[in-house]
C-alpha cells in the first residue's frame, strides 16, 4: 500500500514515516532510518513539516541507541 502511495505521489513525505515504522516493526533498523532521512529531506521543503521531521529525527536517535526524554501528555 505504501509503495502504491509513492508511485502516484513520490514526495509525499508523511508516508514516510509509516514505512520507517514498518521497518521498525520489521527488525529492519537499517531500512528505517533510511527511510526516516529521505522523510527529513523531503519534508524541509515544506514549512508546514516541522513537527514530522522532530519525530523523524527522535526515532533516528532511538534506533542508535540514544536515550530521548519522554515529553507526558497534559
């Protein structure tokens, strides 16, 4: 289904991160964090984006093994 977005809309960045979580999900780390840049890449050219590429950037950071503080909900 992913693959199928990407045919009939390859920049659609937000996609993206569904396939980097499916990697995730996979075992595939290597693919998710690929993945998880091009979502980076893609999404700078859109102003509106900024949170998506903060969530890309954090799971990048927890598949290296760094430890990412939790922000709790109000």
């Amino acid at each position: 289904m992913f693959n199928r977005v990407l045919e009939l809309k390859p920049d659609y960045y937000l996609v993206y991160l569904n396939i980097g979580r499916t990697y995730e999900i996979m075992d595939k780390k290597g693919d998710a964090v690929k993945t998880y840049k091009e979502l980076i890449r893609l999404a700078e050219k859109a102003p509106e984006s900024g949170k998506l590429m903060d969530v890309a950037k954090q799971r990048i950071d927890i598949i290296g093994g760094k430890k990412v503080p939790v922000k709790k909900g109000k």
